[in-house]
C-alpha cells in the first residue's frame, strides 16, 4: 500500500508538504499541490485520516438534516452548504426525514449517535419550545426557517431564512400592481406553524393593505411542496369552484409550475388568462413555458450563511445569531395587466 | 432524563418489548408499538444506540455516495434508497461528490475513516479497473451504472442499472416510427465512458438499424446533465447550426425541458416543428407543456433493488448480482408524426 511517504518522495517535497495538501492548507504553491494531488490520485493512495480522528478528541462532522429532499430549491442549497463545510475542513453528512418526523428528536439521536460536532436543520418547524430544544446538545442551526411560532428566546438559537411573509407580501403586490383583485393562493397548509401559514399571512397582509377582501374560496391547499399530481389536483378544484380569479400566488416555483399545467388543461392560457407567481427562484422555472414570474432565494448567500453560522458556533456556542435575507422578483412570462 | 426503563413501567411492559420496539423487530403488536412509540415520544426519549454501537464489532452504517445530487432523478431514487435501507434496519448517510471528482477513492476514504459496512455508489464512471475496485474493501453497489467500458469480471462486482443502450434505441425508434429521419441528440458528452457514451451508442446503433446516415452536425453536447443554461445554449446552437432535423432526442428529461425552452425562443412550437423525446420519467416533465413523452426510468424498483443489493452482499459478500431494468414510454405531448 502506498504511504504518504511514497508520495513525497515521489514528488520530491517533504512530508509535511504533502500533508498539508491533503488537508487544504493554503500555505503550499499551486504548482506543488497540482503534482501532489496529481501523485495521490496515481499511485491511488488513501489518506489515513482514520488515524487522525482517533487521536483527536472528537469528529469533525457536522449533520445536515433535511426534511423534504425532494424539494428542488433544497438541493441547490445543500450543495453550496456541502462545499462550504467541506472547504473549511469539515465533513458534512446529509440524513433524510419525511416531513412527518421529529427533527429535533432525530437530530438528538444522531448527535448521540455518531458523535457530531453541530447539526444544521433544513426545512424544519417554526414552532420549538425550549424543553424540546433541550434534547440538543451541539450547536444547531435552523436552515430557511425562523422560530416565529415557538417560544425560544432570540438568544438561545441561531437561523438562517428568508422573510417569509414578506415575500408573499411582495408576490401579491407585484400582482395588484398590475391591476389584479381576485388572487387566489396555492399554498400547502393554511395553519401548519410553518413555511406555509407564514406565506399564507403575507398574503392576507397583503390583501389587507389593499382593501381586498379575504376570500376563502380562493384559497386552494395543496398538502404538499413537491407532488405534483396533488398540486394539480389542488389547481384544478380551484378552477371548478369558480371563484373568478385572475391570479394565483404559489407559495412556491414546482407548486407554480404544476399550477400552469393545470389552467393550460382547463383551457385557460398564462398569462392571457391567469397570471401566476411564485416564490424560490429554481433555475427550471426560468426554463418553463412561460418563464415563472417569480420572487428568487438568494440560494448561494443563504448556503454560506448556513454553513459559516455553523462552523462560528461550533467555536463559539453562545454567539447566536438570526440572519434574514431578502428575495428579489425575477421577472418572467407568466404575469401580466389586466383592466378591471 | 427518561431511560428505557420509565418507558416500560410507564407502558405496563417489559424492557425488552421496549427494545424491540426501538428496534423494529416485528414480533410486537401493532397496539403495544403505538402505545410504546407514543411514550417515547411524550417523554422526548432518546435511545441510547450509541452505547449499542460501542457493543457491535462494527457500525450499521451504509454510505449512498452520490455524483450530481441535483439530477432530480436520482432525488427520488435516494428517498426509496433511505427508505429501505432505514426500514431494514441499517442508517444510511449521504455524500455528495462533484461530477469531476474520483467516485472511488472518495469511497476508500470514507470507507475507513467512518467505519462503513457498506457502500452504495450512485452515477458512477462504466469504467473501472480492478486495480481500481481494490481500494474499495467493503461491499458496495454501483447504482444507475455497469461497468460497460471498464475490465471488471461480472463475478466480482454488484450493479442496478437500466439498459441504457437500449432505452436510447427506444427513444430513436419511437421517432422514426413517427417518420422523423432527421433526428438530432442532445447528449452530456461523446465519449465519457458513462452513461451519455452508452446512450449516444444506442442513438446510433438506432439511426444505423434504419439506414438512416449518422450527421455529426445534429449532435449537441451539453458538457453536463443539470445546468440548465448550458443545456439552453447547446440547444440554441444546434438551431442555429439549420441541420433541418425535425426532432430531438435528448438522453435526459431536464435537457429536454430546456431544450424545448430553447426551441421555443427560436420559434420552433413542440411538437408541431420539432419533436421532442427524453430518458427519465421524472414527475416534473408529467407537468411541463406539453407533457414530456419520455422513457420512464422504473425508480422505486430500481432504489429497492439498490438497497436490498447492498444488504444481501453485506451478508453473503461475494454473491454478486448485475439487475437490468426497462425503460416504458409515457406518451406525452411532445412528439407527432410527420409526412417526408
């Protein structure tokens, strides 16, 4: 089996040359890491950092746990978070949940478990309390979502989100702007604590401010982020009723999309005959027929946040923090005036 | 803090029943788990499977390593993946890897540094050595691949794949039968010795069963299977190259859809002007106008064959399995039939 001794020699630098390629320090010149990396690769040597974790004290990983992997704005997500840990020397392990699970619970477990140095939550509840958050011992945070529903106090947790109700605020008044009064919303669940009852209530602000009355028929719940057959099933009850809208604000780009597909099936053209924004952002629904109108994530600057809130906490667990960020309207195709 | 024996005075039951419950072992009645998951609930129990590992020669733990996280397809198969292998009993952990980097030596080191019993490679290279696999000192599974282009005996390695050649065949016959003769791909790569290889092999072996001549001109590479900007770009130049081709091939859903994007902007309707066929099956594409006709990928047989491979070999390690699955045409709204 090929040392590391091998390698050095190989390329003719010391030992601690090569180690410090291996472990990314950034003390070594671009030629020499490129003939370091090029021999590690060649003479297929497997760096022995199994060794390394057991003289230190404890591991360098830090879980990501996700609830609703299926959701495409996450995956962009999960990527910039993976190569920013990684990049700062740390191994990041993704564990799945459906989003009936406990995340506060699994995440206690794992930290048990497999002796984790920090837990970063994505798409959890809005609704903790400080007896459940006592079941984690490492420092966490809670990734596109705040504890707006639940009861810690502002210093005891750190977050990285968007400005839900805002956002929607923002589909809706792109909307009136353009002359709409009948909005309906495609949401997931009117009063679930969480993503959606936030979005939901910026809505209804929104609505609010502009003396537009609420109207509950227009309101479509999908139960869902990511299946697309119940969000256009959703969509398509929403037309029966009738109701009269000229727009639908999803809470989200797939539900959006899914929604199109259903007023094209029921003869109603977007956006001659409905408009539709959303909210996330994905690089797909730049690449719909029409292109989503939609309020986009700053997915690279929520990542960084994610994985750099992380890694400070990890050296300094009382210095909580809750970063908020804003979206910006992408324009697109699928909103247009209308006169009333 | 609550310990498994408050759980079972709590629960009128013994320990073990308890344990077993923890453990889902199947020989509890359904009444006596929900009465005991329900406890363990209320009282935020956490189950000290740590202390258990300490016990065990060795961990649970499966690594699902993962080239190109944001193909939406491989989102589901990892879902029935973690599904099952949870279900059965085993934790699974995820790692992500860019598409550029070395599937195997990644796995050597993980393999070791956190005591893995298992590996499951998903979207790996057809090429590998068996100097290559000798790195690899547990059993694993290359998930979505064979090892087509490389020199490993079938004896000495497992794989879950579809039969990639032929789904691309498919894809060309169902165009040809609708009378197309100029057909274009849009492929990731040439010859990358993975799967867009295999699948523009199919493309031609298809083009050359019906005599039709192979046109280097109507092949648009990608150099990638999700960035959709660059899937846009290499559609656009494809058009703009004229080749008169009147339908596209496009060895993934997600190129399809933004090729159709990409045609449209060119004024080019699907499928009046061009028709358009994908390898997949994604949800997504069941819901983008017009529906995608695409071959369907079968990911819940695929992601349980995944998972009960890796299991199976754990126990028996040298039982080696290649499974073939087929691709089925979902009819959509891309395609039509032409008079030349």
């Amino acid at each position: 089996m090929t040392s590391i001794k091998d390698i050095a020699l190989h390329c003719g630098v010391a030992i601690s040359t090569v180690s410090r390629v291996l472990n990314n320090h950034p003390d070594v010149s671009q030629e020499t890491r490129e003939r370091v990396l090029h021999a590690v690769e060649s003479f297929n040597y497997i760096p022995n950092t199994s060794a390394r974790n057991l003289v230190r004290s404890s591991s360098d990983t830090i879980a990501l746990l996700v609830k609703g992997v299926s959701n495409p704005f996450f995956s962009k997500l999960i990527k910039v978070i993976d190569r920013e840990i990684t990049l700062c020397g740390y191994t990041l392990e993704l564990h799945q949940m459906d989003t009936s699970e406990n995340e506060l619970r699994i995440g206690a477990q794992l930290a048990n478990e497999r002796k984790l140095i920090g837990i970063l939550f994505l798409g959890g509840r809005f609704n903790y309390s400080p007896e459940e958050m006592a079941m984690i011992h490492v420092p966490s945070v809670f990734c596109t979502y705040t504890n707006t529903f639940g009861t810690l106090d502002a210093g005891t947790y750190s977050s990285v989100a968007i400005d839900d109700k805002q956002a929607a605020r923002d589909a809706v008044n792109t909307l009136v702007a353009l002359g709409h009064r009948r909005i309906a919303i495609l949401t997931d669940n009117e009063n679930d604590n969480s993503i959606s009852e936030l979005r939901f209530q910026g809505y209804k602000d929104a609505l609010r401010e502009h003396d537009i009355p609420f109207d509950p028929n227009l309101v479509a719940c999908t139960g869902t982020f990511s299946d697309m057959k119940a969000i256009y099933k959703a969509t398509s009850s929403l037309i029966q009723r009738g109701g009269n809208f000229t727009a639908i604000f999803a809470i989200a780009d797939l539900m959006a999309i899914a929604a199109i597909k259903a007023l094209s099936d029921h003869g109603k053209r977007v956006p001659q005959d409905c408009s539709v924004v959303a909210i996330d952002g994905l690089d797909l629904s730049e690449y719909t027929l029409p292109t989503l109108t939609t309020l986009v994530q700053p997915t690279e600057e929520i990542g960084l946040a994610c994985a750099r809130t992380i890694i400070e906490l990890i050296k300094h667990p009382d210095k909580h923090r809750q970063y908020t960020f804003e979206t910006v309207l992408r324009p697109g195709g699928s909103i247009r005036a209308i006169q009333e």
